[in-house]
C-alpha cells in the first residue's frame, strides 16, 4: 500500500489546520469532520498541535483512545538521518530509487536500502527463533497474500496459504483418477534421486504435502471463531467493499491459525497479510474513505478475535506501506512521497500516544524534500526493531538484524517528539 497518511492523521488545531490546508486545498478534509476522531494522547504535542483520524476510520479511534492503538509518526527507510538542506544538497545518503513502489516496499520489508541482499528482517528475526517452536515443520512466518522478502530468511522461508487454508496441490488429493497420480508422484518423490537438484525440488515438494496434512488437520480441530464480522457503514464506494472483503478473509484465517498454535507446534507466529489499492493519483478523497474504512473496521474485527481467543497480549498488529503520498496535491490526487505515519494494536501496546514528532506540512518547510514528499524522521528500522524486541529478540541479534543500530556505530541518534525511549527502542510496546 501507499497510504496517503496525511489525510489519515491531519491537524486540527487552528496553526497546524491552515498549513495543512494551504499545502493540499483541493484535498484537505473539512476541518469540521474531524472533531468526531479527534486524538487525545497522552503526551502533548509539540507546539500544541492537535491532530485527528480520518473521520472513515472511528473505528480505529476507538481503539486509539481506549489505550489499545498507538501512532507511530513519520517512518520511512532511511540510510542516516536527512535534513532538508542535506537531501537538497547531496550530502546524505538516501535510498536508492527513492519514489518508486517495488524499490521502497523491498526496503520497508529488509530494512537494507544499503545492501541489494533481499532479505526481510521478520526472516532475519525467523532464522533465530525459528527453533524456538516445539514443530520446526512449519514456518514461523505464513503468508497469506503469497511470497514476499519481509518473511524471507536465509534457512527460513514464508509458508503461503490461502484464506480458505492450505493449498493442496491440484489433483494429489481424492480417489480414482487423482490416487494413481498420488502415487506416481510420491514414487518420483521417493527417489531414486542421484542429482542435488533432485533433491531439493523433492524435499520442498514433500516439506509443502507434509506442511498441507498439519495445517488442515489443526484447522479441522478448532471449532472457529465466534467474533462477528462487522457491516461497514452506509454511504461508502465499491473500493470499500473489494477491500474489506480480502482483509476480512486473510484476517480470520491469521486468527484461525492463531487459534490453531497447540495443534501446529508453535509458540511464535509472524503473519503477513496485504492490500493494494492506494495509490491515489486522482479520486483520492472517495477511496481513501474506503480504504480507511475498510482497514479500520477490519483491524478492529481481529483485535476483537485476539480477545476472543485470549491472545490480544500475545498479539500485536502492526501496518507498513512502501512510502507516504505527497503534503501537496496532483489535481484530486498526490503522488509519491517518503515518510508516513502507522498504527500498532495490541493488548502490548502502549496506546493512546503518538510516537515521534509528526512532520510539518509547509510547502518549502523544512520535513519538505522538494516536492511536498516528507523525510521520514525515524526509521524502519527504528520501527522494526521496536517490534523485533517485544518478540523475544535480544539486543546482540538486534545489532545483527539492523546494523544500522549497532551500539558501536549506531547511524541515528536520539529521536525526539512525544514519547520516545531511545533511538534503538521507540518505546511503544510494553516490555520492549
């Protein structure tokens, strides 16, 4: 996704309003619409700034205020800190390819934009915990929108699965016709097999029957989840519809297999799911009341199944996006931009507060990179490693997962505005 996260968490105050405004005018919400999701964290913005959700995502305030969701302000890959005049100048450097989608969203998902090795930190994190799970059959890191590099390790690879459950492959299973083809195949399997290559196709293929067997018998086990699926509100577009359709579907299935941990073998689960559609060139206001829609019933869905389950402390969700949009507007759009702003749920969060200092949104201003795209003040790998450290990682895997925070030659310094612990750790999660 390319979220626009400056109509998801815009300035209500009367200063910070006018700047925001004057940057997008064909765009800027109504600043009589965000009364009703208005923030109240618990730490003072800088300035007195005051900000508010999407009025389409209430949904989200909800959590927000009831100390279950925090914001994070202002992420974005990053090499070493920038600064307007050092970005302008050349004299940092940044990521390469640095507005397009397939670039950022491998740097969001390795946290690398220094090195072209395309592996994600939650497989990175996978590769050392991934023994820790009683069953090391099944990967840690399942997949429910197909592969990606975030859950792609270096022994440890993402098992993908579908929203109805694990995918067989066409015409193994069943009698007649498809018993003899079963049979034939699991001769070719079973060798002889004297080439390495041979191998290896053969022990994935037996590795994906075997994973197929577990997850259908440790689904069929659980009588599903009781938690209802919410109707989203009148007056919304198709987008609304597509979109919550497939997050809704991949969500209950992270929550069956949730659900499902003792059967499987697992104490520790990293899932991934995804949604496009948000890139707002034009019609950005009409869908990205969808989208916002769409996300914020959905994600306050799931957090009431972790509740269901007894897990919402066990469970923490949080959301990425390859870049923000820009401050300024393209026509009924805006286009590319850096930084943005994210959401992290959870019985383990230390909600109702936002993180970091959200970027000032005057055209030339100094989080301007030229073009209204928005330097991030903290980094993924800040973010991630916030996550990482809830996780169970420690502080020496740390260094290994993000070499950027290495505590003998760490690339950021102290991070300021709301509440920040420190420059390896943002402090949003309990016990991290």
């Amino acid at each position: 996704a390319v979220n626009d996260n400056v109509n998801t968490v815009a300035p209500r105050d009367s200063a910070g309003y006018a700047t925001y405004s004057n940057a997008r005018p064909s765009l800027a919400l109504p600043l009589s619409s965000l009364t009703g999701t208005a923030l109240n964290p618990l730490t003072a913005q800088s300035n007195g700034r005051q900000y508010a959700l999407h009025p389409a995502a209430a949904p989200l305030r909800t959590l927000f205020e009831s100390g279950r969701c925090a914001v994070v302000a202002n992420v974005g890959p990053l090499i070493e800190p920038v600064t307007r005049t050092s970005f302008q100048n050349g004299s940092v450097q940044v990521p390469p390819q640095l507005f397009s989608h397939s670039d950022q969203q491998v740097f969001w998902e390795t946290s690398r934009p220094d090195s072209r090795e395309k592996i994600g930190w939650a497989g990175r994190m996978a590769d050392l915990l991934q023994a820790s799970n009683p069953n090391p059959q099944l990967s840690m890191n399942i997949s429910l929108r197909g592969q990606n590099f975030l859950q792609t390790g270096v022994s440890v690879q993402p098992y993908s699965m579908g929203t109805q459950g694990a995918e067989a492959r066409n015409g193994y299973l069943g009698s007649g016709d498809n018993a003899a083809r079963r049979e034939a195949i699991d001769s070719l399997l079973n060798g002889p097999l004297d080439h390495p290559l041979e191998r290896a196709s053969a022990d994935i293929q037996k590795r994906s029957r075997d994973s197929y067997a577990l997850v259908s018998s440790a689904l069929a086990a659980n009588v599903g989840l009781t938690t209802p699926i919410p109707t989203l509100p009148d007056g919304l577009g198709l987008v609304a519809e597509s979109s919550y359709g497939q997050l809704v579907s991949q969500l209950r299935m992270v929550g069956r297999m949730i659900q499902a941990r003792s059967q499987l073998g697992q104490r520790r689960q990293i899932f991934y799911v995804a949604i496009g559609g948000y890139d707002f060139h034009d019609r950005l206001q009409s869908d990205h009341r969808d989208q916002m829609a769409a996300l914020s019933h959905a994600l306050q869905m799931f957090h009431a199944i972790t509740v269901e389950l007894g897990m919402q402390d066990k469970v923490t969700t949080f959301t990425a996006s390859d870049f923000g949009r820009t401050s300024s507007a393209n026509g009924d759009g805006s286009d590319h931009g850096w930084g943005g702003e994210h959401f992290v749920l959870g019985g383990a969060v230390r909600g109702r507060d936002i993180y970091g200092e959200l970027p000032d949104l005057t055209r030339g201003g100094p989080d301007d990179a030229g073009w209204g795209q928005l330097i991030p003040k903290l980094a993924v790998d800040q973010y991630a490693a916030t996550l990482a450290r809830w996780f169970g990682v420690t502080e020496s895997q740390i260094d290994s997962i993000f070499p950027a925070l290495n505590a003998a030659n760490p690339r950021f310094g102290a991070a300021s505005g709301g509440y920040i612990n420190s420059y390896r750790d943002l402090g949003f999660m309990t016990g991290a």
